[in-house]
C-alpha cells in the first residue's frame, strides 16, 4: 500500500470513529436516550446532528473569511426551494458517504432505511423550486460567496392523495418533528411593516418626505439551513424567514373568558409563513399571496444592508460592488421597491441616485411565457397593502414612461403596451415590466425562451434596452440528480475508468461515448437501468397496489400538471394503445407502462379533472385480463424529490411534450436524460438543445414548431377539423367522455372535451396528437432493438454536461453578476 493510500485508509477510519462518536453523543446527550430506546427516526436525527456538526465547522469558517474580505455576494430571493432530503446529499458534499454507512452498519443498522425516515423539506412546488435548490448547490461547490433567502412554510404545497381516483390535498406538516438542519437565528430578527397610510411630511429644509404610518407589523425570525459544496470547505446558507407577531396575547381578553380574541392579533401576523402559495381565487387568497411576497423581500433586504452597513457604513456608492440580487421569477419583483423606499425614505438619498444604485443591484430571471403567469397586483389591494409602495411604483413609471415617450414620441398604443401600471376598469401593477425596468439584466432559461421573450414577450423592452436580455439555460446538479440517486450507475463509471471528479466536472463522462457500442458495456448499463425498474417496481406496489413487469417499457411523465405540459396528450395515446389491444388482443407491441407524478393547484379545476381521468383510465386498463398485461398505467401520489430520485434512474423514456413556445426550460428532461433515459418530446424549452447535445438521432421530436404553432393561431385554429379527421382521435376523446371509464359520473370528464373542442384547445394537443402516436411508433420499433437502445441511453448519459448547473451559474457569475469566487481554506 502506498504512503498516499495509507493516509486515505488513516484519514477514512478517523472519520468513521468519529461520525460514530458523534451519532452516539447526539443520541445521549441531545435526545437523552440509550441504544436500545432509539427507533429509526432517532437515529436518522443523530446521524444527520453529527453531519451538521461538521457541515457548521466549515460554515463558521466560510462566513469568517467572506465578512474578513468584505466580499461580493449574490443574494438569490425565491418564493420556493425544493430541496427534498438533506442527509444523503450532505455525506456526499462533505465526502463521508462511506464512513457514514459504517458507522451505521456498526450500530446494526440499515442505511437505506435510516434515511428513508427523512421528511422532504416542504419549500417548493415544481421546476423553480428545485432550479433554486440545484442554484445554491453549484454556488457553494464552485465557491461563490451566496445567500439564499425564501420562506419558512410551516406547511408546505400540500400532501397528496387519491380518494376515488380525485385529487385530496391534506396539509403538508413537514416540520412537525423539526428538522436537524436548522439554525434558528433570533438575533438577526426584522419587523416588516404593511398597511397603514402615507402622511405628507416636510423636513427642517422644505423637502418632501412622505410618512408611512399607522401600520401594522410582524417580525420575520431567520431560520439558517447550511449549504455544503461538493469536494470544498465552502458552506453558505439559505435564509428562511418564518413570520412571528409583534403582539403578545391579550391577559385582559383571555381573564375576561374570550379566549379566541385574545390571540387573534398574535395568529393573523403567523398566517404569512404558514402555507406556500395560498389559492389565490379569492381576495384574502390574494392578500395573503401579496403580504407573503412583501414579508421575505423586505426581511431579506434588511438583512442584506444590515450585513452591508457593518462592513461598508452609509458609503451607498459601494453597495452595489458588494451585492447582487438575483429575483427568481416575479414573486420578489416588489423588493425593487423595497429597496427605493429605503434609500429614497430612510435613507434619505436623492432620487436619481437611489434608482441609480437600484438598478445596479437587481437582475430579473423569467420563468414562464404564458401571459396568465405573469404576476399582477391590483392598485386597489396595493394601496391597502403597500400605500407607499403603490406610489413609488407610479413615480418608477411616470420616469419610465418619460424614456418611452422620447424612443417614440407621441405613441399612446406603445406607451399602454409598456407601461407599468396596465389601464382598464381594475387598474393593475404588471410586475414583468417593473422587474424588467428595475433590473440590469433579463435572462430566460432557454435558448429558445430567451429568443421568444424578446421576440413575443418583451420586444419593445428589447428594442429600449437591446443589452438587457440574455440567456442562461437552466441546469443541475449531478451530485443530487446522478451521484446520489443512482449510486448503481456511478459504480460502474468508477469500474470503467472514469474520474472521480466528474460530479464537479460532468464533462468527464463524455468518455462514455467510446463506450457506447461495447456491448459488454451496454449490458452491464442496461443491467442497472433493469435494477432500478426493479427497485421502482416495488415502490408502485407498495403505494399503489399495482404489480408492473419490470421488462416492460417505463414510459414516464413526472411534472407540476398543467394543460401546457399535455399529460392530457400522454392519456390521449393511452386510450388508443388500448382500444388498439381490445380490438387485436395479439397486437403485437412492446409492453409499456406509463407512470405519472404530478400535483395540480388546489383551484385548477381542469387539472385535478385531468388527474381523475388519468387515475379512472388507469383503473379499468389495470384491470382487464384481455389485455395480457401489454398496458398498465400508474399515478403515484404525492410526488416529491425523493420519489422523483426513484423514478428518474428508472425510467426509459421521458415525456417532455409541452406544446411548442410554452416550457421555458425544463429541468426534468436533464435529469431523466442524464440517467439514460430518451427524451419524447417537441422542439420546446431546453428539449431544443438537449437535442444539439445528444444528437438528433439520440432524441424522438414530433410536433408542431413554434413557427407553426404561431401560423396556426394567426391563420385561426380549428381543433374540430383534427376531431373529425382522425377516428382514432375521435374515439378516444369520445370514450373517455362516455362515461364507461366513471360509470358512477357519467359527465366527470366533459370537461376535458370542452377544453380540446369547445374552447379552443389552447395548447395544441389535437393538432400533435397524430405525430405524437407516429413518433410513439419509432419508440416502440428502437426498444426492440436492445443493442440501438442501449447506445442511445448511453450517449445521453455521455453528453448531458452542458446541463450541469455548475455551468449556468459560472455563466450567471461571470457576464450577470460579476461575482468572484473566494475559496476557503
């Protein structure tokens, strides 16, 4: 053994004593238990106590360093990070994977069920959550000194079950045991005010100085969760804020006996963290969403001068040399705002030199194409809300609308088509075109995105500002998404010689290509792709009941549901595959099982219908013996991160087929790609250049381009023609809505139907439907061919890293932020 590998073996078995000394002082000391009291999640607890203990080492060192240096710093403000499960990931960032699974081993414990105890974090939705989550990951491993803030949701988006094939949504209570991972720091608590009136006021000088009074305030108390790099001492940290009230209970009320008043006050100011997006179809839904959104910018911002003023003093001139502010879509858009009326208010700066700095400090990624996803605040709720706020905003757009009057003179049309404030019987506030205004730069995810929003989206805010907008592809991480989810599939890199260091440098699997037509290698990595069908087939026993042959095709769609994304489309071929099979029992076709996860909004009524129709179908299909199990169908519930990390190194083909200039990006499709699975899927979002990566011949594309799906709205669009065109089409969408499939609502999926042919079929499916089956077809004929399959699957995995998140923030880090790494010794 060389000297090299003696100190590893040495440094490894330290290690190891340790994190066992560690598990063991946690569970005396911090749980107050012996070995044979402990149940699983104690241990789970004492495991995850013992690697923070480590984690918050490097932290403390890595907060020294950042404030000695006085560094820039990117502050990433985001209504959601979905970052799942802490444990397993943390072992792999601070390289004690190995040693934790023997210091668990050696207390007779199993690994895979100690962490299968831990609660997914509740903090997110879909695909901007975890983008965010995947964003603090890279920034710490590539050594960028970042702060994430959000909120800290007492219940996250919700709990999913299915009662009779329906949506039910149960309270998500993720923190109802705690969570080891937290640090809660009251000392740096902020009181956030709301409501209230603006008094005119002057100062000792004559000068106009509006008063925000007569407000009500709460206080946001910060919750610390550190962010451990891979392979680097760098830790930072996501700063959550969980809002408290500034009210103590009313005595006099509770001696009096009215107990409820007592504490109403104290309850109304906690409801602002309790939930992740509250339903927004009624007013107080609204409020609630407005007050959510203002309550973590104005926290975070605090804090960020707080920390920027204990190292620079009133200097305003540095501050935007020192912080950089990253608004994850439009939920933050108001600490644009927020930041005004501090330097402007408080602060007491002139104005042109607040807006100066402002817009030197903000950059804006969008997330979303569709017009209904692009907040607006009604004038009215924001004078209730933000009085203050809502006339900042109106001075923001009164100079704004100075610069547009003089790029084009007397043009009223342009001047409405741009301003802030959108005109109507119910005012509004659009908070694209403030974020757009109020930052330096506007990115899209996608190439394609990023085209459409100067194009389509903002084409006069691109022909003011032509250096604005750029592009910055979304990506993520390999050690979540490969190293930690598919330990089978980076066993074998390690047995074919690939280096160590590719989950910091994706780039290194490109070595897989020469691999690609070994067909000692395609069966060993098909052999994987095999054990975790296997792996997820007993998962889908387990939550559903539902036996699948693990040699069948898994064809997967795992998104956030939406009529754009189009599982209704998947469900379309579905009840084609299978009235084909009834009609033909020998059909000769692949066995294929098609598994769904998906959560729809609690108010989007058609999207919780489209749920019951895929569940319904899924039932009678299950069901019927004529079949010989050539078709099954599974919706698994509740989906989350940690049951997307079972799917994703299970699947073999990837649905990503939103219709064409609606997905900004995607981040699923580079998941499921990088795990060997081929992408089905139109010209969309990052589908686009997952194809340039890959190769075309590595990718089934079918569909409508956006250029034709364009032509079609122009030239009027008539789904009827492909309904009567099309028997196959026809059938199904008149048997699902017969009532054979919900013989007890006869009428439950009409409106499906009237979605795809009453009103309009807004995403296109009907006009796809017929390419989308034809394309079907070729997936079907490449999965017969084992050998063709396998070298697919293999050059998808070899050519994903272009995807690595590592690369999107080196790029958001070098031409957005102008942010230096500092690494820490």
């Amino acid at each position: 053994m060389t000297q090299s590998n003696q100190e590893l073996l040495a440094s490894d078995t330290a290690s190891y004593h340790g994190l066992k000394e560690g598990i063991l002082y946690h569970l005396r000391y911090t749980l107050a238990l012996r070995p044979e009291q402990a149940t699983k999640r104690d241990w789970w607890l004492c495991l995850s106590m013992a690697v923070k203990d480590r984690i918050v080492d490097d932290m403390v060192d890595t907060q020294d360093r950042h404030n000695q240096d006085n560094v820039r710093r990117l502050y990433y403000l985001s209504m959601e990070y979905l970052m799942g499960r802490m444990l397993v990931n943390n072992v792999h960032n601070v390289g004690v994977f190995n040693e934790a699974q023997r210091a668990l081993e050696s207390l007779g414990l199993e690994w895979d069920e100690i962490c299968d105890v831990e609660v997914d974090m509740g903090l997110g939705n879909g695909g901007l959550g975890r983008l965010a989550a995947c964003f603090l990951d890279s920034l710490a491993t590539m050594d960028f000194p970042a702060i994430g803030y959000g909120i800290y949701y007492e219940f996250g988006l919700f709990k999913q079950e299915f009662q009779y094939g329906k949506q039910i949504e149960h309270p998500d209570t993720w923190i109802n045991y705690g969570t080891p991972w937290e640090i809660v720091r009251s000392e740096y608590a902020q009181p956030v005010q709301y409501y209230g009136r603006v008094e005119d006021s002057y100062d000792s000088f004559g000068n106009y100085h509006p008063r925000w009074v007569d407000t009500k305030s709460v206080l946001g108390i910060p919750h610390d969760i550190p962010v451990a790099g891979y392979d680097t001492k760098t830790v930072n940290f996501l700063r959550l804020w969980s809002s408290r009230s500034t009210e103590d209970f009313d005595l006099d009320e509770f001696n009096n006996g009215d107990y409820v008043e007592a504490v109403r006050s104290k309850a109304i100011g906690e409801t602002i963290s309790k939930v992740l997006y509250p339903n927004d179809k009624t007013e107080n839904g609204k409020e609630l969403r407005l007050v959510q959104q203002y309550f973590f910018v104005a926290c975070s911002l605090a804090d960020i001068l707080r920390r920027f003023e204990r190292s620079n003093g009133s200097n305003w001139d540095a501050l935007p040399d020192k912080a950089a502010v990253q608004l994850n879509d439009t939920h933050p858009t108001i600490a644009i705002v927020e930041l005004m009326r501090i330097l402007v208010d408080d602060k007491r700066l002139h104005w042109d030199h607040a807006w100066g700095l402002v817009t030197r400090i903000f950059a804006y990624t969008n997330h979303t194409l569709l017009p209904e996803a692009l907040e607006k605040w009604s004038v009215a709720l924001l004078n209730k809300v933000l009085p203050r706020h809502l006339q900042l905003i109106f001075e923001i757009n009164h100079r704004f609308m100075v610069q547009v009057e003089a790029q084009w003179p007397d043009r009223d049309d342009i001047k409405a088509d741009m301003s802030i404030i959108e005109e109507g019987p119910h005012r509004s506030v659009r908070m694209a075109h403030l974020a757009v205004v109020g930052s330096h730069t506007v990115n899209g995810v996608a190439a394609l995105h990023s085209q459409l929003l100067k194009s389509d989206l903002f084409p006069r805010f691109h022909a003011l500002y032509p250096n604005k907008f750029t592009n910055k592809t979304n990506g993520i991480t390999p050690r979540r998404w490969l190293l930690n989810c598919n330990p089978e599939l980076t066993a074998l890199f390690e047995q074919y010689g690939i280096e160590s260091d590719w989950p910091k440098n994706l780039e290194r699997l490109r070595k897989l290509e020469s691999l690609a037509d070994d067909p000692v290698f395609q069966e060993a990595f098909m052999a994987v792709k095999h054990q975790k069908k296997q792996a997820l087939a007993r998962v889908i026993f387990d939550e559903c009941g539902i036996e699948v042959d693990s040699t069948a095709l898994f064809d997967v769609q795992i998104k956030r549901l939406h009529e754009y994304k189009r599982q209704h489309l998947t469900l379309l071929n579905i009840l084609t595959i299978y009235h084909r099979l009834l009609n033909n029992p020998d059909l000769d076709i692949v066995p294929r099982v098609f598994i769904f996860g998906a959560k729809a909004a609690p108010g989007y009524a058609l999207a919780k219908t489209i749920i019951h129709a895929i569940n319904a179908v899924a039932d009678v299909v299950n069901n019927d013996g004529r079949i010989q199990g050539k078709l099954k169908v599974v919706f698994l519930p509740n989906y989350r991160v940690s049951l997307a990390a079972k799917i994703i190194p299970a699947a073999d083909l990837s649905e990503q087929i939103s219709t064409a200039g609606k997905e900004a990006s995607g981040t699923g499709n580079m998941k499921l790609a990088l795990n060997g699975a081929l992408t089905i899927g139109t010209l969309d979002g990052a589908n686009v250049e997952i194809r340039e990566e890959v190769g075309e011949e590595n990718i089934f594309i079918f569909g409508l381009s956006i250029e034709e799906v364009q032509a079609l709205d122009r030239h009027g669009y008539n789904p009827h023609q492909y309904y009567q065109q099309d028997e196959e089409l026809r059938n199904a969408i008149d048997w699902l809505c017969s009532g054979y499939f919900s013989p007890n609502e006869p009428h439950a999926f009409d409106d499906i139907r009237a979605a795809l042919l009453e009103h309009g079929d807004q995403f296109k499916a009907m006009a796809d439907y017929r390419t989308y089956m034809e394309c079907q077809q070729k997936v079907d004929a490449v999965y017969r061919d084992p050998s063709r399959w396998a070298r697919m699957a293999i050059l998808n995995t070899a050519r994903m890293a272009k995807f690595s998140s590592d690369r999107t923030i080196q790029e958001y880090a070098r031409e957005i932020w102008n942010l230096p790494a500092c690494s820490v010794s």
